[in-house]
C-alpha cells in the first residue's frame, strides 16, 4: 500500500527545512526527502558534523544554519536522507530510492525545495580535466576537507569571493582570481543599490573578503571579459582577455562560477509553468504569493523557484508551509497571515538586495551563450554550439525538436548542464523571447534508475 | 515572401518521418514543396518511434499492405545510401534481420501459424524461421530462461529513427525544400488550387500532401478526405550505455549503435496523453529482466511516451481525394519502414496526381459501413 502523507518536502535544505519544520508544528504528517546523507542543503552542506561546526573559515552565514538544522532535528517529521527523487507526477505521487528500493509516497501537498545548481559556465575547454565548478570546491572542502592548491579561480558572484576567502583563512595557496564581472554591470547595478534599501552589511562583507585576497598578495584581475581553458587533455593554463590583450596563467586546476540557477528539473517534470527571468538570466518557476505553482497541490519554494539566497529561502519555505496548512484546512486565513508576517517582512529585507545583486553579477552574453562554433554545450552527448546553431538552421521549432535531431540534453545529466544555453541559443537564431522558445521536456525518472528497482514496484522479484 | 508564399507545387502539411519523406521525395524530383510543421511541444509520433525497419507480421491481414511494405524494407539501403550521401548523417540502418519474441509455448504455437499465413500469401517472397528456446539462446546469449522462442526475419531491420528524422530534414532542405513551423489552421479548395491558413499567414499552392499524424483527421474534411485516426500511446524505456549484447533487434527490446537499449512497448487507450506512467514502465522492466536477466543490473536513463496513429484496422491510409483532386493523405503508423517507399514511390504518385491500383485496399473507401 502507498504510504500517504498530508504533507511532502523534497530537499531539506533552508527552505526545505523551514517548510517542513513550520508544517510539523501544526501537527501535520510530514516526509521529508532529501538525497544528501544530512540536512543542511548546498549552503550548510555537513553543517553537523563537529569539525564543520568550529570552523570560523566557512563564514559566518555558514554557522546560520546550526539553529535551522537543529530546529529541524527536533521536530516530529519523518526525514529520509540520502534519497533519490525521480519522479513528482501531476497527481502529486513521489517516486524515490534508497538502498537500492524504490519507493512511491503520496500526500495532499507536495513543497519543492531543491534548491539551486551552479549556472554552467560554457567556455573553450570547460570540459577538460581539472576544471571544476566553485561550488565542487565548496562540496570537497566541508564534506571532506580536500582543497586543491594553486589553482586559479574565474567567475563572478559573492561565492566566488567566499569560497577563495575560505582557501585563504585555510592557509591553502591561491594562484590568481580573474573577475569576469562585465564592467557596465557596476554603473547598471548603481541605482539599485540605493533604490532598494540594500543590505549594505552584506555589501561590506563581499568588499572586506576582496580586501583581503588584495592584501595576501593574490592577484586579482578585475576586468576579464573573455576567458578559455588551455590544455591536451587537462588544464595547463587559463587564458584570459583584459583590456583587449590575451594573458595565460599556468595552473593545473581552474575553479569557475558564474552564479548559481534554480534547479528545475522536479518542477518542469511535474508540469509547473516556468517562465524565463531576463535579470537572472535563467528559468524560474511561476508562483503565487503562497508559493503555489500551476500544478494544484504542488508548492515551490527557495532558490528553486528563483535565486533569493538562504535567508530568503528559509523565509519562502515557512510561507509555503502555512500556505499549505491552509489548504489543507489545518489554519485559517487569519492565522496564516499572521504566521506568516514575520516571514514576508524578512523576504522583503532579503529581496531588496537580490534586485541589485541581481543586476551586478548578470554574467556577459558571451560567457552564457559560447560564440565559438567548437564550444561544447552539451557535455554528455558532446553537442558544440556550432553543431546546435547549424541544426537551428533547419527550422527546427523548439529545443525538442533540436534535442530529437542532435542528442542535445539527451545523456544522463538530463539537460542540467545545456538546457539553459539551449534556450539562450534558440533565442538568439529565431529572435523569439525564450519565455516562448521553452525547454526540454523533462519526464520521470528525473534522475537514473536502476531496472530493478523499477521492475520490484510492481512486481517483486522472488515472484 | 510573397513570392515564396505562392509559388509552391505542393504544400506537405507535416514534418514528422511521413510528412518528411514524401516532402524530401518531392525536392529531390525537382517539385517546388513547402512543409507546414506544428510547434515542438505538438504530439510527435516521429520523436517517440522505437526504430524498426520491420516486415515479419506486418499485412496478415491485407496482401496490399504486406507488399507495400516489403518494397520499402527493400529499397531501405539504398534510399539509405542517397539520403547518407546527401547529408552525411549516419541513420544507423542495418538489415541485420529481427526477433520478434515469445515468451510462452502458446505464443509461439500462434506464431508460427502467423508466419506460415503470410509467407504462404506472399507466395513465398516472405521468408522467416522458427526458433525455440534452444536455438535463439544459440543467437541471443544470454536470454533467460523463460522465453520459448522466437521468430526470425532475415528481411527485418533497424534504425536510428531520429537520426532518420534529422536526414529527412536535412535532405529536404539541401534539395531546396522550404520549413516553416506554424501550425495549420484551415485548408481550403478552389478550383486548380490549395490555401493553408496558419498564425503566420496563408500559403498557396497546386498540391497538399495532408501527413499530420493525430492532427490528420480534423483537417481531413476540409479536403474532402476521411481520415479516421486514434491515439494509442507507447512507452519507451532506455538504458545507459551497454557493451553491444545484442546482434538483433526485437520488438520489445532493441539496442542502439551507440550502446543504450531501449525497452517497449506498450499499448495503452489513454487519449491525448503522452505521458508516463509508473506501472506501464514497471510492467516493461520486468518483462525486459525475464528476456534477459543480465538487463537487471542495468539503470533506466529516460522514459517516454508517444502516441501511436492508429486508424480502425491499424493500417496506414492513402488516398487521393475525389472532392479536391491534388489533395492527398499519407496517414499512419509505421513511417519508418515505410520512408523510402513514401520517398521513392509515394512522392511520385503525388508528382503524376495519382494513386496505383497497388494500394487500393489502403484507402478511405474501406472505412465506409456498408
């Protein structure tokens, strides 16, 4: 028999967390699915384990998270770690796995909480060995304190800053940082800054951190508006144009990021309506002011409808939560809006410096969309974006139809690692808002699953 | 534009695999065509095919057909040939011969029957095998236990059907043939001439080639055709990258140049969904791990559905029609084994404006009630 549930959070990240935590105190029966092996989401990723805890170099926001995660611990919820999500149906089933047996769940209200993925950074020789994502530094470093030294770090973003920051309390030596930030993006991002009661402590803590990579002698290239990766098979240098002239820098290791983008796939599979944000340069999720998306009975919350940030996405979970008490009859409007007062005043605060980030760390064009026909896009199937726009050249309608004739977004990762480009370069050939070009079509499993697995739901094996 | 807009020979309205081929069949001849293709998200029987180029069971019931389709099966290679010089795609085509399997005694008893019926109606030009347990486990190591046999067609085949799809296109526009994605609205008739009506404008031309799949038999009466087409929808399951296990493809389980294998195939009354769903895709992991074992271990990558065009007697339709001479219909399923009969053949009939009497039994006079 399927197990029900009145409500199910998938991710147990801040907003995961949050919501689950708020919909718990109401008394109602929570599952909480989450596939890492603790809670704690990206931001306060292994934020239990003791050594992470004492760790001053992670940052103060790191430590943000201790009172949620162990406000999470202390509420009546099932929580299963280390679950796989594979599939969200429109009739609000969950499909998931662990230890080998996959499983199907029911509840009257889903909350989507997974969270953001780094915007992938399409530039000549992305692929190549010993380029990774800032974001996998981060992974390495507070799963398994693993560091790489002398590596050259590129990109743009307040995680840029944050994770070279941490290298530097750690002591591990860094050999350069090359700011892709587009020049015209400070003058933009200006009257933002002072239109929306941004949160200038934050501000000084970004500037204090760059102060600090000045002052240990580590270069940092501000400027940087084009940038590859050269190298046989691995990383031998990173190549870099700053005021019209190209300049290597040797390393073995390349850290890039240019922001991080809402993670979809469960939303999009699920039939949610998204629509693409020009000022993020990404897919959204389309919700109301509970949160709810298009699908009935399907919430989205935190930086997997649209990048706010963990405080903001903390906020966004405990609306949603009330939201969904409410439809679920567990308050009423007057105790929901109450409830969830403190929240919206809190988002608020957290929104007004999003807009101005926002503008400020919007990478360039070129750095989203490759202009070199050689550039890989789609890492699994190895479709260039040459090969894509010749494709394009036959009319094709859509990235379906673009997926059907070039194996673009068709290998494991699902599209997570093109479906944005793709977008973007359809966009670009056909002149059409990208809101209207749309996205792959996504359909469970979302993620890989074993037969097995999937031949026991229905049929067991010793049959 | 305007020019372009009038001075069409034939308009294709449809750009799946049937629609694809007829129209890259009539560029290739020298026709002027134009094909009128529905937006990405439209019900796409063409992105959801399994890839069979397969004759074995194909026309028990109708002579016509079952010939229709050994042609095509025939001219495959070299309609394969043309459309790979063409276009430098690699469809992946190999007439390496099919299985279709049986997974119980009484299966494979009316099988045979089935086999021994068509190859006797085709005056032996149909040839197959038998193959119990033994025999196949000879061909197909490693498939398990509980399958009784298979039967064999050495004149059966595969393909990769969206590679086929992206050739066809490719093809049909190297060859002058003009694409553009706007959805039919409204076909009209007037004396010698055809107008299609879509969100960017109106198209003229002398001819209309109606291969719109499901979308086929709301537009069908405005052309005076009858085109009475139902989804059914199938799923398709595939694997990760396997090492090659497989030297033939079956119907249930088929596996790709590159490695992946794809499970099917369901046949299920849902209407207009083209969705998965959980038990069907359980229900076919489970048969493909009794066919072979080793398949167990394996992880399902993707899933998807498509729908089947199917009409009454599930066989394709074509027709010329006598309201609106010029106006024709190629409707159905099976458009990969039949893309080079549609490319070779069909698009002829359409150049000369007639159908043979060879594919009489294929047209809308079988759907009247007497």
């Amino acid at each position: 028999m399927t197990k029900h549930y009145d409500i199910i959070v998938i991710g147990a990240g801040p907003a995961g967390m949050s919501a689950s935590r708020t919909a718990a105190a109401q008394g109602a029966r929570v599952l909480v699915l989450d596939e890492q092996s603790s809670p704690g989401g990206q931001i306060y990723r292994a934020i239990e384990k003791p050594h992470n805890q004492r760790r001053r170099e992670l940052g103060s926001s790191y430590q943000d998270g201790v009172p949620l995660v162990h406000g999470f611990r202390q509420s009546e919820l099932d929580y299963v770690n280390a679950a796989s999500v594979w599939q969200l149906s429109a009739d609000l089933e969950v499909g998931y796995s662990r230890d080998g047996i996959a499983q199907l769940v029911r509840a009257d209200r889903i909350i989507v909480a997974t969270g953001a993925q780094e915007r992938p950074v399409p530039i000549p020789g992305w692929t190549k060995r010993g380029v990774m994502t800032v974001g996998a530094a981060q992974i390495l470093l507070k799963e398994s304190s693993v560091v790489a030294s002398d590596a050259v770090f590129a990109g743009s973003g307040p995680l840029l800053y944050l994770a070279v920051h941490q290298y530097l309390e750690l002591g591990v030596p860094v050999k350069a940082v090359l700011d892709l930030t587009p020049a015209k993006n400070y003058l933009g991002a200006l009257p933002a800054l002072f239109g929306a009661r941004a949160d200038f402590a934050k501000i000084l803590e970004g500037w204090q951190w760059k102060r600090a990579i000045g002052a240990a002698g580590i270069p940092l290239l501000t400027g940087v508006d084009a940038v590859r990766i050269s190298g046989e098979k691995s990383v031998e240098s990173v190549d870099y144009r700053r005021r019209g002239e190209w300049q290597a820098i040797t390393c073995d290791t390349a850290f890039l990021h240019l922001g991080v983008v809402p993670n979809i796939n469960i939303s999009m599979a699920a039939g949610c309506d998204c629509h693409w944000s020009h000022n993020q340069a990404c897919w959204t999720v389309t919700v109301d002011d509970w949160f709810n998306s298009s699908v009935a009975g399907v919430s989205v919350a935190g930086d997997g409808v649209s990048i706010g940030g963990a405080a903001a996405a903390e906020a966004q979970g405990g609306i949603a939560a009330l939201g969904a008490l409410h439809a679920l009859g567990r308050i009423d409007a007057s105790e929901r809006d109450r409830l969830a007062a403190a929240y919206r005043i809190r988002l608020r605060k957290e929104m007004g410096i999003r807009h101005f980030l926002d503008l400020l760390f919007r990478p360039a064009d070129r750095l989203r969309v490759p202009r070199e026909a050689d550039t890989v896009v789609c890492r699994c199937e190895e479709v260039t974006a040459g090969q894509i726009r010749e494709t394009l050249d036959l009319g094709c309608c859509g990235p379906n139809q673009l997926k059907s004739f070039s194996r673009t977004g068709m290998g494991p990762c699902q599209g997570r690692f093109c479906g944005h480009t793709v977008s973007e370069l359809i966009g670009e050939a056909s002149g059409l808002p990208i809101s209207e070009v749309g996205y792959f079509r996504l359909r469970s499993p979302i993620k890989p699953l074993p037969l097995k697995e999937l031949a026991d739901l229905a049929h067991s094996s010793k049959e | 534009m305007s020019g372009d807009r009038r001075d069409q020979d034939v308009i294709v309205v449809g750009g799946g695999v049937i629609g694809a081929a007829i129209a890259y069949g009539l560029t290739r001849r020298g026709v002027r065509t134009l094909v009128l293709d529905e937006s990405d998200r439209a019900f796409r029987a063409a992105r959801g095919n399994f890839g069979l180029v397969w004759v074995q069971g194909k026309g028990v019931s109708n002579i016509q057909y079952a010939a229709w389709t050994r042609r095509s099966a025939d001219l495959w290679a070299e309609f394969n040939d043309e459309i790979k010089e063409r276009t430098r795609i690699d469809t992946r085509y190999l007439r390496s011969g099919g299985l279709h399997l049986c997974l119980d005694e009484e299966e494979l008893a009316s099988r045979s029957l089935l086999m021994a019926n068509m190859a006797e109606a085709s005056e032996g030009v149909f040839s197959y095998e038998m193959l119990d347990h033994d025999e196949l486990a000879h061909r197909l190591p490693g498939v398990g236990p509980s399958v009784a046999g298979a039967s064999f067609s050495a004149q059966d085949g595969h393909v990769d059907p969206l590679s086929l799809l992206h050739a066809l296109h490719t093809a049909f526009k190297s060859t002058g043939g003009m694409l553009i994605s706007a959805p039919v609205t409204k076909l009209c008739y007037e004396k010698g001439g055809f107008e299609a009506k879509t969100g960017k404008g109106s198209f003229y031309s002398g001819k209309i080639v109606l291969a719109a799949g499901l979308g086929s038999r709301a537009l069908a009466p405005q052309l005076g055709l009858n085109v009475p087409v139902r989804p059914e929808r199938g799923q398709i399951l595939v694997t990760e990258r396997l090492k090659p296990f497989l030297d033939y493809p079956t119907i249930f389980i088929r596996q790709t140049e590159a490695g992946s294998v794809l499970l099917g195939d369901s046949h299920e009354e849902v209407g207009f969904d083209d969705g998965t769903d959980i038990k069907v895709m359980s229900a076919i992991a489970n048969r493909a791990r009794l066919i072979f074992p080793r398949l167990e271990r394996t992880r399902i990558l993707r899933a998807w559905g498509a729908l089947r065009i199917l009409t009454p007697d599930g066989l394709p339709v074509y027709q010329q029609s006598r309201e609106c001479p010029g106006a024709f219909t190629a409707t159905g399923h099976s458009g990969v084994t039949l893309a080079a009969a549609h490319t070779l053949d069909f698009a002829r009939f359409v150049a000369d404006g007639e159908m043979p009497a060879a594919l009489d039994s294929l047209g809308e006079d079988r759907f009247h009630v007497h």
